[in-house]
C-alpha cells in the first residue's frame, strides 16, 4: 500500500511517522520528494492523470536533483538518499527495504558476461559515495558499501565491502550508526 511506503520514507528522513505536517518536513527533502513522486508513479500507473503528473514531477526533479530510477524499479520501504546528485538505478534491480544511498552511485546493469543482468539487493545496506555496483549479484542484509568500491560479485551478509578492487569483511552489524530511524515491522 502507498502509505504504508510513504510513511517509511519520511520515517527514515525525520523520524516522525506520518502526518500532514510531518509529510510536509520531509517534503523539504530533496531525496524524498523525489521517491514520492516515483512511489506514485509506480502505484498509480493504471490512473493516467495522476501517472502522468507524477511522472512530470519526476522528470523535473531528475533534473534539479540529478536522481535517474525509472518508477517500475522495484524498491523496498523506506529507503533515504543521503545527499542530492548523480545517483543511478537500472530499472531492473531490486532493493529491500531501509536501503541508504549517498551521491554518485551507480547500481547497474552488466551487459554481458556470466553476471549479465542487475543486482538484487537485500535489508539494511548502505551505499557509499561513489561506489558502483553491477551485474547479476545479489547484496545480502545488513552489508556496508564503502565510498568508491566496484562490486561485481555476491556479498553475504553482515559484510563491509571496501576498496577498488573490493574485498569483503565479515563484520558483526556493520551498518550500525549508518542506518537509522527505521520503522520496524
């Protein structure tokens, strides 16, 4: 349901469940503005003025904001952009829920290759500035993605993927301190 994806989202920017005034606060959130016109634009594809507006919006704001995630990306609840500018997602990933992501990410699709495809990305993962991830891989929960790491294999887990070429860390809750204010199920 919308609402329920709505009010994760301004959760995850303010901290506050969502009212009409809270809604509000987190309008001012580049980030969120933008995911509320992409969530939508994703429920309301079958209503063609509402589609089309969100659409509009989401065009402009791709602009302003530098965002390119086409709306049929299938992403999880609360998920909080860090930072406004440059950041990309192939149509085709999925992402679970209370995702961060900072400014120029890249989360993409490999074109050819044994990892031809887009990632599958799980609960709780943050993405540093920078990093790209592509190909057909999947991004276990609770993985940290350090700034300016290349990742084109699978990461388990509770992992802190580093470098360029990345090498994973096993770590106990690494994404602690870096995902915060989730509403919980």
């Amino acid at each position: 349901m919308l609402s329920d994806y709505i009010n994760h989202d301004c959760y995850r920017v303010i901290g506050k469940k969502i009212t009409l005034v809270n809604f509000f606060k987190a309008y001012r959130n580049q980030g969120f503005r933008y995911l509320f016109f992409m969530r939508l634009s994703h429920f309301y594809r079958k209503n063609p003025f509402i589609y089309i507006f969100s659409r509009m919006m989401m065009r402009h704001y791709s602009y302003k904001f530098g965002f390119q995630i086409p709306s049929s990306t299938k992403i999880g609840k609360g998920l909080y952009f860090s930072h406004f500018g440059t950041v990309v997602i192939n149509e085709n990933v999925t992402m679970g829920e209370n995702c961060n992501v900072n400014h120029n990410v890249t989360i993409g699709r490999q074109n050819r290759g044994s990892k031809k495809g887009s990632p599958t990305i799980g609960n709780f993962v943050w993405f540093g500035t920078g990093c790209v991830v592509v190909g057909k891989i999947n991004i276990g929960n609770n993985v940290l993605i350090a700034p300016n790491s290349y990742v084109n294999f699978d990461v388990p887990s509770n992992s802190v993927v580093i470098g360029n070429p990345a090498r994973i860390i096993e770590k106990e809750n690494p994404t602690e301190d870096y995902i915060n204010q989730t509403l919980l199920k």
